[in-house]
C-alpha cells in the first residue's frame, strides 16, 4: 500500500477545499440562502396580502359607516316628517270640526230666517203683522220699470 505522508494529505485537502471540494460548500450554502429567500418572500407576499385585506376591511367599514349614518339620517327625516304629517291630521280635523259646527250654526239661523219671514209683514207700519206669503211688498220707486211700448 501506499504511505500517505503529511504533503499527500495536505495536497488531497487543499484540493478538496480549494477545487472541487469547495464547490460542494458552496452549492449548499447557495441552496440554503435561495431556501431562506424563497421563505422570506413568502412571509413578505403573505404580509402584502394581509395589508390588502386590512384595506378592504377598513374601506368596507368606512362604507358601512357611511350608509348606516345616511339610514340614520333617513329616519331622522322620517320621522320628521311623521310629526309634520301628524300635527297637519290634527289641524285638519279641527279645521273640518269647526266647518261643522259652522255648517250647524248657519243652518240653524237659515231655518230661523225662514221662519221669522213667513211671520213677518213687509209693512212696518201694520200692527196686525200677517204673513208675509199673502202680503206682496210694495216696490220702492225706483224699482219700477219704464213702459217701453210705443
């Protein structure tokens, strides 16, 4: 067999680690470095889709903030309007009462002048005071039509 002397096995690991051997070292160490690359770019690209989500969710919030404040206002003005609604009714219904009530007073007087001028004597100056229906008023003088046939 071969001796191996100390310059044989110096040569054969300078050659290891200077030439071949040395790439080895390298392709592993590359390998790792692309795996923790790829590890890196994974974590950034999943951070890069939480922050969009987080932008979603927060301008979603902000249009649901929005509507619910309009829906808000909506049944402010609603409501409102009811009140207005409402007090219009109850003015209404006084209103029409009071037509009523006037409609009643006004009959009631028509049926009194009725019957106070089927009693009454167009002639002031009579103290028997007939009926008015057998008595036909005298016409005032300026009430007589001119004879118009010639």
């Amino acid at each position: 067999m071969m001796e191996l002397s100390i310059d044989t096995l110096i040569n054969i690991a300078s050659l290891l680690l200077g030439g071949g051997g040395g790439a080895f070292f390298v392709w592993r160490w590359q390998q790792k470095k692309a795996k923790a690359e790829a590890q890196q770019a994974e974590v950034d690209m999943a951070q890069k889709v939480q922050d969009t989500y987080q932008e979603m969710l927060k301008d979603k919030e902000e249009q649901v903030a929005g509507k619910n404040r309009i829906i808000a206002e909506l049944c402010e003005d609603r409501d409102h309007f009811r009140k207005d609604r409402n007090e219009l009714r109850e003015r209404m219904e006084k209103y029409e009462e009071e037509i009523r009530e006037l409609k009643v007073t006004v009959d009631k007087n028509g049926r009194q002048i009725e019957s106070l001028q089927r009693s009454i004597c167009f002639n002031y100056s009579c103290k028997k005071r007939q009926l008015a229906e057998h008595i036909q008023p005298k016409p005032e003088p300026n009430e007589i039509e001119p004879n118009n046939e010639v």
